[in-house]
C-alpha cells in the first residue's frame, strides 16, 4: 500500500539474515525455518518465532525515506 517498513535483518529465533525471506503482505517469512513476522511492528505471526525483531522508525521525506536508526 505504499508504506515502508525498517527493521534488523536478524530473525528474533535463529539469528539468521531475514532479507532471503519471502513478504506476503506485511508478513515476512524467514527463510531458515518458516517462522513469520509482521513487518509492521516486528510482533511474530508464527512459531518457531516468539519474540518480537527490530524495528526501526521510517518516514517520507522529499526525495525518499529516512530511517531512524535507534530501536523503536
């Protein structure tokens, strides 16, 4: 919907890069293990993820988007 997201390329359970991962929507789905999470707010949608990754503030600016790099 046009919305960008920002968050650790960490999966929160294995600690494997998440960027191989497939997006369904806003569901992120690590390519280790299958688990999901909402890219959104980083909470997760299926086990074997508990806890919730990284996410990091985004908003438009002119010519693009700016991430803040300190944790949401």
């Amino acid at each position: 919907d046009g919305e960008y997201y920002a968050l650790e390329n960490r999966c929160p359970h294995a600690a494997v890069p998440l960027d191989g991962g497939r997006l369904e929507g806003t569901v992120l789905e690590c390519p280790l293990h299958g688990g999901r999470l909402d890219v959104r707010d980083g909470s997760p949608t299926r086990f074997p993820i508990r806890l919730p990754v990284v996410t990091f503030p985004v908003r438009r600016v002119a010519d693009g988007i700016e991430i803040d790099l300190s944790p949401a």
